[in-house]
C-alpha cells in the first residue's frame, strides 16, 4: 500500500478509534464473526473480530497481566485453569508462568482465531504448544454444562456480548461455571469498560452477586480499548483478593512482569466514586 | 447538519479519535491556538485547542478531581492557590469547593478559551464569577517570574509541549514555580500520557526531582485521552502525599466527588512496573 490504510474501531454511534496500518496481514470470515490481523504503525500486530480490538502487541500485557495474575497469586494452589476464549493465548502465556500450574485447557468456541494469532501474533499465542495446555475449539458454554472436571481457576477471557461471546454474560453459564469451580476457587472475567458499558458491567456483577462468597471488581487501563478505564470481575468461593493476598509470593515466584506488582494488585481494587456507588450493593467481600 | 459530523483528533502519526458531533457552537484562532467547542453525541460538549481534546463535560470530572483533590486534601492549610493554564475553568471549579482556600489566581495565556467555555461550557467555567477569583489572561512563564506572592498550591494545568504550554515544560519554569511556592507548598502538573509521552513524562519528572523535595508521579485514566492512562506529577517541599494524606478530612470535607475518593487518592500513586521501572531514579519520596 502506498496511499494512507487505516483501521477504524466503531464504538457505539458516537466514537471511533482509528490506527494506522502498515498491511493487512489475514482477514476472514468464520462461522461466527470476522477475524483480522493487520500490522499497525503504532501499535504493532493487532486483532480485531468483528472490528473490535482484541489485542495489540504493545498494549496486550495489560490486560493478560491482570486477568492471570490477580487470581493465581491469591490462590495458594492453582493447579487446574480453565480458559473459556482467550484465543489469542495471551491469557494463557501469563498463566503457564505459574510454575504451580499443572493443566491449562483453552476453550475457544472459533479455531480462525487461534490459528490466525499463532501464525501472526506468536507472541501471544506461541504457549499454546506448551504440553500443560489442552486446546478445545467449542463453545464455552456447553463446555461448562457437561465437563466432569473442577478448576482451581477460571478465566472468562471474552470478546463483548455482541457476538460469539452473547451467552457468557448469562446467569445460565455462570451456574454452570460455579458448579465446576473447585472449593477455593477463583473465577475472573472481562468485565467490560467503566464507562460506555455500566449496565452490562452491573449485570455482571449481579450475576456473580447471586452465586458466589465474594464478588469483586477491579480495574485496569488499555491504551487501545475505548474510554480507558475497564474492568475485571472477581468471584470466589471464599478467597478474598486483598486479605488473602500474600504480596511476598509476588517477589518469591521470581517472575517479572510489565504492568503487574503487588501494589497494582490492591490498588486495582479502589474504585472511583461514580462506579463505587453503582455497584456498592453488588460487591461482597 | 444533516449530514454525519465528526471531529477527529489526531494523535502522532499513527492514531486517530473521532467523536460525532450534533453542532458546531464556536470556532475561533487566537494568536496562540485554534479554539473549539463542539457539541458531541456522546461525551456532551467539548473544547478541542489546536485539534486536541481538553475537557468533555462527560469526563472532566476525572482529569479535574484528581488534579485538585490530591494536594488540597493533603496540604493542611491551602489558602492561595495558583493555577496555571486551567483556561476551561474545572480545576478552578474544584478547588474553590476546598472551603479553606481564600483565593485563586489563574493565569491562562489565552482569553478566548476562557471566554468560549464561559459562554458555552459553564459547566466547568461558571465558577470563574466567584469572587475568590482572580483572573489574569497573561504568560504564566512570565507571571511566576515577577509575582512577589507565595502560594499554597500551584496547579500546572496546561496543554501538551507543542503549542503555547511548551515553556511550561523546561527547568527553569519550575524553578520560578519552587520559588513562589510556600515552605510547605506542593506543586501538581499535568503529567502527559504514560503510554506515548514517556519521554516528556520522565523529564518533567526529571525537572521537578532535581528542584524539590518530593517527586511522584499518580495516575488516572481519562475517557477521551489518548492511551488511557494518563498522570500527575505531584512535588512538594515536604508534604508527602500518602503519608501526610488524613484520609477522615475527606469524609469531615462533607464534599461529594465522583471520581475522587480516599482509596482512589492513595491507589493513584501504584505505578505500574514498566513506569516504575523508567521513573524509580526519579521519584523522591
């Protein structure tokens, strides 16, 4: 391309968020949503499903750093994970440093768009070959309903309720996810952006209120996600992501990370005041 | 219009942030910038200098609780605040709720910012009728330099280095701010995006590690700023802002805020590892 090639992110009617694109690396079309990869100017490899920003290479440590490490160092012993999306294995590669953890099964409900980030963005998906990590291309939610297996912690990794990814914002799957979630166990999900989604982070919320111990929310900032602030939801059978945080394994584990540390950690927990007084009654702890 | 109306603020060279608007309310070029304010679809009214977004009424609140609130719950006795740039009038706004601050002196460069959002944002500049007010439509550079005051609090609200705000950037700026500064004053300044202003970023924090006693960086995350998050840098000549923060004034300031809170105040100043990282030389606590 020698003339200007951008990519422009919609965002609901009023908001658009465009990058400059050295080329478009893969583009198709899978039963369930448009998958690309392009290269972009500023933020190296990026994706987009059904033209909303998945993941960039220069911001993706962000969001991976918080979905993985939040939950597996409060839990002591993180054994099993499930990941249900996730299928640019960058939540994975985070949760694989974990030397505790023994098993990682992917569940992806599209192939395209594994197959495309492991060709084209390695550096999220290269884990994936790891031999902890099962892959299961199907859907998430039927998954839940008919696996005999526990889970020390699950990651609902997933894009937002529009496509594919509809049903996991249920109550329906969140039973399910509940019922196969071991007795300490942890469960956290993209929960959306602060800001543009308040009613659909509140239902969320609501959710995990009515079925789990303790239901959290916490904070993190992507610089390629629109209106910034976004969010995790944090559930649990009883762990409590601050009181039963040991900020020492943190520096024991010997990891290092780029956005991650014991003080992020807790702080990703205060929340400002609009969102404090929209979910007071939602959040246990 | 019956057409589609965006406006679009280009950021480097490789990002793009559109936002619809319904109508055009004021376009001006004063000697220093080009001025706008636009009514958006979905962030409500907006000023943009030279292309670039200041304030939405729908996030200001952000940018403008955390600018001011930090110090002015941290500095026992905040009498006379001086505010440099601010020409929207939010940080004025916010600070004027403190009910111990007795005056406050804004210099902003450029009169037709202020005049725009008085007439079409009172939102945030409404305040400026207050009688604690005083206005000075001058250089701030030159002001700090001949002022026989002393103040409590300074606020260096200003735009980006590239247009008139670029002086505000250099060392010796900040040194006419320390010596106008009261023995126990502090001093916060617009601190650039973490994420692609890093090198500005480290030098202002360079700058003010060389001139004070106290060097931080806290972070906040607007909605219509690029790369989300964004910060403060926060100097003082010994108020430390955790440990000289009394979290009850807060609550006893019977202030309602909807971004700022006491969590929020002492979360700001977890820095995420890779700006650890760059700044850790240059914070001085």
């Amino acid at each position: 391309m020698y003339s200007q090639l951008w990519v422009e992110e919609q965002y609901k009617e009023f908001l658009g968020l465009r990058y400059k694109v050295d080329k478009v690396l893969f583009s198709g079309k899978s039963e369930f949503q448009t998958v690309d990869v392009v290269e972009t100017v500023g933020h190296g490899r990026m994706l987009l499903n059904d033209g909303y920003v998945m993941v960039t290479e220069r911001d993706e440590f962000i969001y991976h750093d918080m979905i993985a490490h939040v939950p597996l160092f409060v839990h002591p012993n993180p054994l099993k994970v499930l990941i249900i999306g996730g299928g640019d294995g960058g939540t994975a590669r985070e949760v694989l440093r974990h030397s505790k953890v023994e098993s990682v099964t992917m569940v992806e409900i599209d192939k395209m768009v594994t197959d495309a980030c492991i060709e084209f963005i390695p550096k999220t998906a290269a884990c994936l070959s790891d031999p902890r990590v099962t892959l299961k291309f199907e859907d998430g939610v039927s998954f839940v309903k008919k696996t005999a297996e526990k889970y020390d912690v699950i990651l609902v990794d997933s894009t937002d309720p529009i496509g594919p990814a509809t049903p996991l914002f249920n109550e329906d799957f969140y039973r399910d996810v509940h019922a196969i979630l071991a007795d300490d166990g942890i469960v956290v999900s993209q929960g959306e952006s602060t800001f543009y989604e308040a009613e659909m982070q509140t239902k969320l919320m609501q959710i995990k209120n009515g079925l789990f111990d303790i239901s959290m929310l916490y904070q993190f900032t992507n610089s390629t996600y629109p209106g910034g602030l976004w969010a995790f939801t944090y559930a649990s059978k009883g762990l409590h992501p601050i009181r039963d945080f040991k900020a020492d394994r943190v520096v024991e584990s010997g990891l290092d990370f780029e956005y991650y540390n014991a003080k992020m950690h807790s702080s990703a927990f205060s929340l400002p005041t609009f969102v404090e007084k929209r979910l007071a009654h939602l959040i246990k702890e």
